[in-house]
C-alpha cells in the first residue's frame, strides 16, 4: 500500500583492518611500533588540577563562617 523505506548501505572501511592493507604486509612489529608510541604519548600527558584543592576550599568556608559570627556579635 505505501512505499516502504529501503535499508541504507554504507561503504564503510574500517581504517586499521587487514583486509584494508593494499601493497604491504600487516606485521607485529608496526603493531608494536604503534602501541609504544600510543603509550608514550599517553604517559606524558600531563593532569589539569583543579583552581584550588578541596581543602583549601573548607578552610575558606570555616574562616568565613568564624568572621561572620565574630562580625555579627560585635555589631549586634
């Protein structure tokens, strides 16, 4: 009765594969090449830290509750 849809196809080759080899052999030691450099790379990141640490931060709130209170029961 209607038109139904027909499934999509996609060329899609995978970018590592072997099958997608063309003119050289897949061998270990470009493999291994490859995941001692991937591991280099991703040892030598370095972390962002946060603005200021954690406790830094409670310590501000503490010694801003403390002056707080101090203001408040001298100008009450």
């Amino acid at each position: 009765m209607f038109k139904q849809r027909k499934h999509k196809r996609f060329n899609y080759q995978p970018r590592f594969s072997k099958e997608n080899q063309t003119g050289s052999e897949f061998n270990e030691t470009s493999d291994k090449d490859f995941i001692s450099r991937w591991k280099e790379t991703r040892d030598g990141k370095r972390t962002v830290k946060g603005v200021l640490p954690v406790r830094t931060l409670i310590l501000a709130l503490v010694l801003l509750l403390i002056l707080m209170y101090v203001l408040e029961k001298k100008y009450m």
